[in-house]
C-alpha cells in the first residue's frame, strides 16, 4: 500500500492541453448600436468604430486572452491585439476602422482564444463603403 501511496504521489502532473480546463462557456457578439450585442450581420461604414466583446464562464480573472481575426476571403485566423479578463469574465476589443478596411460582401470574423483554455464562438462584422 505504501509504495502505492509513493507511486501516486511520484506520479507527474498532467500538463497540456488535457490539464486544461476548458471552458463552460465563452461567448463573443460583436455592439451594433445602440449598443445590442448580435453574432452575425452587424454591419458598419468604414471610419466606424467596431466593438468586440466576450464572455467565459468561469471567469478566467486577470488572463490574457488574443484576440483573433479573420479577414473577408481568409481561412486564417491571426492575432490584432490582446486583452485582460475582467473580474466577471469579460472582454472588449475595440477596432477603429478605416477606409482600407471596407469590404462590401464579405465579413471580418472574430473570437477570443485563452491560450490552453480554449477559444470563444465567432461573431462577424461587416465594414461597408456606404457611398
């Protein structure tokens, strides 16, 4: 029994992704104003500001998560900027766009990842020319 005892506590501690705990939920909308958080459709004229916001439950408190993006046309999805997670679990990613930006049929998509803990549902943004 001892070197059973020995044996278990020896025994390394799991690491990578399996260690991880995922989370049980993760959430990303992006603000279409007057400030209704939407997952698809919320649409934009370049020179707008586009809010990204996201929610994982359990909170995750003082992570950084990435925030990633998907380019209209891309299978890609790289990294624009980080941010803290709040005390509730939550997250804001601000893009100020311009007119290089704009893309009238297609999408920009966006989620939030936390490095060995997972990444957030999409939520799309369309940047339009409006002219």
């Amino acid at each position: 029994a001892f070197l059973g005892l020995v044996a278990a506590v020896a025994a390394p501690f799991p690491s990578g992704p399996a260690a991880a705990h995922e989370p049980r939920r993760f959430e990303a909308c992006t603000v279409q104003l007057p400030g209704t958080c939407i997952d698809r459709g919320a649409s934009f004229l370049y020179g707008d500001t586009v809010v990204v916001r996201g929610r994982v439950e359990p909170p995750h408190a003082g992570r950084v998560a990435r925030v990633l993006r998907r380019d209209p046309g891309s299978d890609v999805w790289r990294r624009v900027g980080t941010v803290t997670i709040s005390d509730r679990g939550r997250m804001r990613f601000v893009w100020h766009t311009t007119r290089a930006d704009a893309v009238q049929g297609a999408p920009y998509l966006f989620r939030f990842r936390i490095p060995g803990h997972g990444a957030s549902d999409r939520t799309e943004a369309y940047v339009l020319f409006g002219e």
